[in-house]
C-alpha cells in the first residue's frame, strides 16, 4: 500500500524584512556588508574618521537606492516610450515543405 505525505510549499508570499521585501532585503544586506567592508579597509588605510564617513556615505547611500528601486515594484518592468513596428513575416506560414 502506498503512502502519500502533504508537502509543506511555503507561504507563497514574498521575504519581508525592515520593510524591505523579496530581493531588496538581500540587496540592503549587501549594502551593509559592503559597507562595512570598505568602511574598515578605508579605516586601516586612511583613518578612522574616514572609514567611518566612508561608512554612513555606503549605508546611506545604498539604502535609499534600494528603497527608491523597491517603490518600482519587485518585479519591475523596462517603461520604453515610443513606437515599436514589429516585422512580421507570414510568406510560408502553414505550407508544408517538399523534401
């Protein structure tokens, strides 16, 4: 006899945290990795007043680009303005070829 076992699919619903959502919250990860990255790269090489002002330019920075990008939408489309003439080409279409 055979049995069968519910498979759990999630919620089907977007990653949300912080009020970042789907790809964003991975996109403000790396923003605060990087940042910290170069903020203490900067520090060792610089000083620290200026890997802490590298720091907050790369946080900041990066976090309001990516809450502007997260307002166009998770998935966000090319908006082309314009007229586009598609070529289309029906000479053949449907006739069977002769082998």
């Amino acid at each position: 006899m055979r049995k069968e076992y519910p498979i759990y699919k999630g919620l089907q619903k977007p990653l949300v945290y912080k009020g970042f959502k789907g790809k964003y919250v991975y996109w403000a990860l790396a923003t605060v990795i990087s940042g910290v990255m170069l903020g203490g790269l900067t520090s060792a090489i610089l000083g620290i007043m200026a890997g802490a002002f590298t720091m907050a330019i790369i946080f900041c920075g990066g976090i309001f680009y990516t809450s502007q990008e997260q307002r166009k939408g998770l998935h966000n489309k090319n908006k082309e303005q314009g007229y586009f003439v598609h070529q289309t080409n029906l000479n053949g279409y449907g006739k069977k070829k002769n082998i």
